[in-house]
C-alpha cells in the first residue's frame, strides 16, 4: 500500500450536489422541507423528512432512483479509479449518510474503491422506512466540538482513521471538501499533509480567512477536471515523500494536454 491516504467528503465534492436537498427536491418535498428546517438539527430533519416520504407512499425504489440522478464529474470517477490503482487508501468522512452514499457509489461502481465509509447511518427498518441516524448520539452527551454540529466531528473521525493506519509506516494525507464541517479536521492536518478546498465554498473561505492557522499545503479546485489533476499530482508528490514511493508507478499516470486524465490502466479492487 501506497505512503497516502486520501480522505474525500461526499457532498458537493465526489458529486456535484448536496444528496439530501437533491432527495428532497428530486421527490416534490422542498417546502415542506424547508418549513422545518428551522426546527430542529438537519440530521434529525432528514431522518423525519423520510418518515414524512415514507406515509406519502415514496418507497425505498423511488429513493434509490432519485439518488442514481445525482450529478457526478466524469473526470471525479477516473480520478477514484487512478487513486485506487496507485494503491492509495481511500476513505470517506460525511455528513451525508450510508444509505445515500451507498446507493451512489453503487449505481458508480465506485463503492469497493474505498476502505470504508464514515457517515451517520441510513438503514431501511422493518417497516420499509429508511431511518437516518445520527454518527454521534448528541442526545446522550456532546462531543465536546465547538466548530462541528451536534451530530459529527469530522476531526475525531480523522484521529480514528490516524490511529488506525499508524502501524503501516509514516502517512500523507490528502483531504479533500467544501464545507464547514471539513473546516476542523483540516486544521488537524500536519505539514506532511495536503487540504483541498473547493474554491468559493465555505471551507475555502475559513481557511483564506486566516490561513496561518493551517499546517498543511493548501490547494484549491472548483470542478471536477481540475479536481482530478490536483489529486494526482499531490499524490505524486506525497509518494516522492514516502519511502514506499516505488510502489505506486506515478509515471503510469499521464495527464492529457487539455489538463484531463490520460489512459491508465486501473487496478480493480477485489
């Protein structure tokens, strides 16, 4: 395995879409939505906007579909595939949900791409509802984060996966999003490692707004194609760094004139 671990969020930066406003608007339940919104905290809003779905008769079919029309770059999807077949370790931390994570990565053939997914939990109960959770039960104490909402801090999270790759020799770290909550593990960074906000988003704007307090390299992106050929050229960059640099065969991965991805064999996973 490859010296790097490449932590992506979900919404707004592996698609192009935040999945839960794109179920609720996808399925005609926007303003009922919205009403509540100012009610309560938004995982414990999604969980009852799909018991709300589920009494209108919207099945967990309907749900499915809708998610399998988010919209995804292209060039997002090649650059998973490259990744993985550098023998990177690809994780996800989201404030989404394992139901709608899931059923996307699916419908992508993306999901065996990762080594596992942190989110709050989504299941189908045994009444055909799915029921979303929270990843940390606020109601029975806080996670002690004043930057994260109630219900997930991404940079506990982060601490998890630091702990859990200790042991295979020194990391990079490559973490990739958009929006506040990604605003605390960035911070959690080393000098080693790499952040990449999506321009113009939240977690870009924290960091410009005093950079210093950032120890990682900084390196911003705003679509999908210059997404991608950032990724890979910390990657590159991260693997010149690590003693297991050999094994990963950057040079196999050429990046087209026109900035795009070239031709790359991929590594399939198992």
């Amino acid at each position: 395995m490859a010296g790097v671990v490449v932590v992506f969020d979900f919404d707004k930066t592996i698609i192009d879409c935040d999945s839960d406003n794109w179920v609720i608007d996808a399925l005609g339940f926007t303003e009922l939505f919205e009403e509540l919104l100012p009610t309560m905290p938004w995982n414990s809003l999604m969980d009852k906007m799909m018991t709300a779905l589920h009494m209108h008769g919207i099945t967990i079919s309907d749900i499915e579909e809708s998610l399998k029309g988010a919209p995804i770059d292209p060039n997002v999807i090649t650059m998973i595939k490259a990744a993985y077949a550098l023998g990177c370790d690809l994780r996800i931390v989201s404030d989404a949900n394992q139901f709608f994570i899931e059923t996307i990565l699916r419908h992508h053939g993306l999901k065996e791409y990762f080594t596992e997914i942190n989110t709050n939990p989504g299941f189908v109960d045994s009444e055909g509802r799915l029921r979303i959770l929270p990843y940390h039960d606020f109601h029975k104490s806080s996670h002690g984060c004043d930057l994260c909402p109630p219900n997930m801090c991404k940079s506990k999270i982060l601490e998890k996966i630091k702990a859990s790759v200790s042991d295979d020799g020194k990391k990079h770290f490559i973490y990739l999003g958009d929006g506040k909550g990604d605003y605390c593990p960035s911070l959690r960074l080393g000098e080693s490692d790499f952040v990449m906000p999506r321009k113009n988003y939240p977690l870009w704007e924290l960091i410009n707004s005093n950079p210093h307090l950032l120890k990682a390299e900084v390196h911003e992106w705003l679509y999908g194609e210059d997404q991608a050929k950032t990724l890979l050229q910390l990657i590159h960059r991260a693997a010149e760094c690590s003693a297991l640099a050999a094994d990963c065969k950057f040079g196999s991965i050429p990046l087209s004139q026109n900035g795009g991805l070239g031709h790359l064999a991929v590594r399939v996973p198992n």
